[in-house]
C-alpha cells in the first residue's frame, strides 16, 4: 500500500478541497490522494499549532518539517506577527498542494523544498515544527529527531506532536538525550506536544 512519505505517489490524483474555519479565519486547501491527512487537518496537527500559537512567538524564521498540503505552516504564518516559514515534504504532489494553498491563501514570503528530511534544507531555524511520519516507522522518526539539532539556531526550538499510543515516551526520551531537555507543554485528547530548545 502506497504511503503519503512516499517521494513521488503514483496513485490517481483526485484533488478536492477542504475548509476550516479556525480563530478569525477561514481556511481553503486543496488536498489529494497521495497525502497525509487528505480529508480533514489533523487533530494533532491542530494540537501542535494551537500549543506553538500560545507561545506567542514573533520575528523568527520557521521550519514547517513533513508539511504535507501545509495546513501548519499557513495557519502559523497567518495567525502570528512577522513570521517567515519555510515548508519542506519528501512528497513532490504535497509539495505542489502546499504552494496552491499558499497562493490559495495569501501567505507570503515563504520557501518551500522536496526535501527527504533534511536533505534539501541549508538553513538554520528559529522554530522547527513536526508532526512525525509515525507509519514510516522509529527509525525514521528518531533520525529527523536527531537531524533537527544542527538545524536549529542557538536557543532555537523544536516542537513535536505525537499521541501517547504511538510511542509519546520514548520520543521524550530520545529529545531529553538529543537537546537535554523536554517539555511537554500540552495534551490534547491523547496528543502529547513537546518542546526542545537548543543551546550551545
């Protein structure tokens, strides 16, 4: 069965559109066979925005990492003050949503790459912000973990959302191991939210 990390989806496209209606905006994007989350935004990726929106940060660059259609990184960039997001995804039809959902709802000075991971990423960030692949398995997921680290700038953070039946606690472990510390700054109908920050 074909996957939204795969890097180029075969199955036929058959994009439709979405709304959602959330603090003072409606949000459009259009979404497509082939991606993550292709019917509705996410409840953890909605958990992950509300928790970084409450920390109310403005003036940074951002990193919207495995943005899919990028519902994250739009809502951020359209909820917050003098923000500037980059959207990376391994998935070339993702890729393409997200630049009509950009345009489709007047976000500007943005970037966005086909990156698998890190690969394609030459900057370093303010914020980095992952809702992780959990279906592309530990091994995957720990290694954007451990990538996050030389991407980020000096008191730079990293957000993750995560449920606690997909393996909350060892991502907690392994972020404690990685930055030397972990916060879990919300829970949300079994979503789990953390936050590293990096320092030298």
């Amino acid at each position: 069965m074909e996957q939204y990390f795969e890097k180029e989806p075969s199955v036929k496209s058959e994009e439709k559109k979405i709304r959602l209606n959330l603090f003072s905006h409606q949000y459009i994007f259009t979404t497509d066979n082939g991606v993550f989350s292709k019917n509705d935004v996410d409840y953890g990726s909605l958990a992950l925005i509300k928790a970084f929106l409450e920390e109310k940060r403005s003036d940074i660059h951002l990193l919207d990492l495995g943005c899919g259609y990028g519902p994250v990184g739009i809502i951020v960039s359209k909820e917050s003050d003098n923000i500037k997001v980059d959207f990376c995804d391994i998935n070339s039809r993702a890729v393409e949503l997200t630049k009509k959902n950009i345009s489709e709802n007047h976000i500007k000075n943005t970037v966005v790459m086909q990156s698998d991971g890190f690969s394609e990423v030459d900057m370093k960030y303010d914020v980095i912000l992952l809702n992780p692949p959990i279906r592309a398995g530990k091994q995957t997921i720990f290694k954007l973990y451990e990538d996050s680290v030389s991407h980020l700038r000096e008191n730079g953070t990293f957000f993750i959302v995560i449920q606690k039946k997909q393996g909350a606690k060892s991502s907690m472990e392994r972020l404690l191991s990685l930055y030397g510390n972990c916060e879990c700054i919300k829970r949300d109908k079994g979503y789990m939210v953390y936050k590293s920050v990096y320092s030298i």
